[in-house]
C-alpha cells in the first residue's frame, strides 16, 4: 500500500483478493487463516451472505442522503441499537477515534453544564488507547503514542492505573467530567479489568458528579460474547462508543448515551457528513439481527475457549500467559522474543495475526471462525512457536 500511497502502515507486500468465513487468498492463490478480521472489524468474517445480499440491495437503493434527511435504514438500525444495548440516544460517526471524539465533546460540555469552566478532567488508564486524533491520542494512557512532533497535546486528561485500588482514593473530584475506560485493554496488550475495581471506579466517579463512559471500539458488538462487554464487567456506563465490527466491515462508529449524559448534544453540537449513512446501516442492521440470536454469542464464547486451551495445552515455555474474553485473545510472549517477529512468520505460515503491547500476539478472528479453521489456524501458529523453543 505504501508503494502507492503512503508510509503509515509497514504493511505486508501480500496482495489478498477474497476471502471466505475466517479464510482469505491472496493474488497468487496462497491461503491463509484469518485471526486479525480486519484488526476486528470483519465480526461476520468474508463473503457474509446475508451481509453482502443486504449491501449489495443497499447500494442499489441509496448510499448516501446526508443527515439533512432520514432514511428508513437508519431508523431501524438506530432503533434496534438502541434496544440491544439500553441506551436512549446516540451519534453515528465513521471511525471508533470519531466516537471517542464524540465521547470526549461530550464530557466536556456535561462538565461546563454541572461545574463551569473547573469541571474539565477525564480521567482515562494506563495502557489505555482510544484513537489518533490529538484529542484521542491524548486520551491514550501510553507514553509511546505522544511523541513530540504532535504536541501539544490537549489539556484535561489524566491516567490512573488499572486495576490499583489506591488510585482510586485520590482520582476523581469537582474537575473531573468523565471517567473513560477500556472494557478490555486491547492494543495495550489484551489487558482485563477487575469487575470489582471497574465497578468501585464507576461509583466513585459518579459520586465526585463525573460521567462514566466505555470505549468499546474493539471489544463490543459481540467480539467478548455479549453485545457489550461491559455486561460482563457488571457495570453500566452512560456513554458508551462502538466501531469497528458495528458495520460488519463498512466504516462506522457510534456514540451511545443514556441517563444524565442523555441530551447532552443539542443541535450544531457534533456532526459528521458521512455519518449514518444508509449502506453503513444497512450493513449494521445484518451485524445487529446475527448478535440478536443467543447461541451465535454462546458460540463466540466456546470459540475463544477452543483457542485458549489449545494453546495452553501445548504447554511452550515462550508462552508467558493466555488472556482474553470471546474471541478477543492475547497471548503473551516470554520478553526475549519479539511478538512482530512472530506476526511475521505466521504470514509466511498463512495465519494473519496482530501484536498488542510491548510481548501480546492478538487473536481477533471472526466471529464466524468454524471449528476447522480453528484448527487449521492454530496448527499454523504453533507450528511457528515451535520454530523459538
């Protein structure tokens, strides 16, 4: 890609022309297994009957109309959004860094309306990422994503640890606006989240008159095995952004809000050109109805326990630990080895995977993945681990 556009991405010279369930090809016909769905965002994995005979209907209808007009894909999408998560209101954008911007406008003027010009600070973790944006990227509690060619960065944001329940004694006061958390710390390395401590936060926040908001780009629309995955963490945030798997591959992004940050936004607050659009919710719409069924969920969970044990059964000495909820999995690696060079070599083996962290290979495979691709996948990557052992 950088041959012809840019030098963002160090992408692989590997050309992939289709793709199949959790399996793609590439321009000479090499197979590969796909654990990485698009860093997430395939959920419904390649070629997706029901989501291609829906985008394809969708395109021949209307692409784009503009948020000046209504479409009536729109207002099903929304409202069964809507429904499926328990929220009252929300903003479309394209991107999860678009929601997260969202979510961050939001906190801020919930702040200026219950405390002045003093009521500014969100409050986000350690080993947290929410975007690349400047404001995003300042919301990032990782040293590494502010280098000095961005800054400034923007004011207001402090990081507390996860998980530190002494953190918590001293966080949150009348400046704090929002509390923004990762459910699971993804690009941080697949890090988990005391349900305990996030639920003590969540009271703690909220009794210093600060919102309490989840960055669920990456772990929700059923990538942990329920919609949300701050269902499982057993709190219930009031703003809440999703992306990624929310269009099933076509950008989009969301931000979801209830209760006290409900009507926040009025008219000229936020907007976005592209956002909502009819395709983008056309495609949602078919995500939505999947999640809608339980055994799919369920069988987001047993997939990703498939992958743990497997992987825990090999028993490798450079396999330091194994985390992850659904089929959102880190494995991490003994500090000596580095987790790129491993990404590197499953390429060469056909599996597709990504890093996470200083030593996690992720696992973010579709939630479609079969059984036989499982296999087939982990056969490939283990074979590479036992390349270091």
């Amino acid at each position: 890609m950088e041959k012809v556009i840019v030098n963002n991405y160090g992408s692989f010279d590997t050309v992939l022309v289709k793709g199949n369930g959790a399996t793609l090809y590439d321009s000479v016909g090499n197979k590969y297994i796909d654990f990485i769905a698009g860093i997430g965002v395939n959920c419904l994995g390649h070629n997706y009957e029901p989501l291609v005979k829906a985008v394809s209907e969708q395109v021949a209808k209307e692409i784009h109309i503009s948020n000046y007009y209504l479409s009536d894909v729109g207002l099903e999408f929304a409202s069964l959004l809507l429904k499926m998560t328990g929220f009252e209101g929300g903003y479309f954008g394209n991107s999860g860094a678009e929601a997260n911007e969202a979510a961050i406008k939001l906190a801020r003027k919930y702040g200026w309306l219950h405390g002045g010009e003093k009521r500014r600070v969100i409050y986000t973790l350690e080993q947290s990422f929410h975007g690349r944006t400047i404001a995003t990227l300042t919301a990032t509690g990782q040293d590494k994503f502010h280098p000095d060619c961005f800054a400034p960065y923007v004011p207001c944001f402090k990081t507390i640890k996860a998980n530190d329940w002494d953190a918590l004694q001293k966080a949150f006061d009348d400046t704090t606006a929002a509390l923004f958390v990762e459910c699971i710390q993804g690009e941080g390395g697949v890090n988990l989240l005391d349900p305990e401590w996030v639920q003590a936060a969540a009271q703690a926040a909220r009794k210093a008159g600060a919102l309490v908001m989840a960055d669920e780009v990456q772990t929700g629309m059923g990538r942990t095995g329920t919609v949300l995955a701050c269902e499982q963490l057993g709190f219930t945030p009031d703003v809440v952004t999703l992306a990624k798997g929310i269009a099933g591959g076509i950008p989009m992004g969301a931000c979801l809000f209830r209760g006290n940050a409900n009507k926040v936004f009025v008219a000229g607050d936020h907007q976005s050109t592209f956002a909502g659009n009819p395709l983008a919710c056309a495609a949602g719409l078919v995500v939505l109805k999947t999640l809608s069924d339980k055994a799919f969920l369920q069988r987001v969970v047993d997939a990703g326990e498939k992958i743990k044990k497997t992987v825990a059964a090999w028993n490798l000495p450079i396999v330091k630990d194994i985390r992850g909820k659904g089929l959102m999995i880190g494995i991490e690696i003994v500090p000596k080895i580095k987790p790129f060079d491993i990404e590197v070599n499953c390429m060469k083996k056909g599996l597709c995977v990504s890093t996470a962290g200083e030593h996690t290979v992720r696992f973010l495979p579709p939630l479609v993945i079969t059984d036989a691709e499982i296999e087939d996948g982990l056969e490939r990557f283990k074979t590479v681990l036992l390349e270091y052992c």
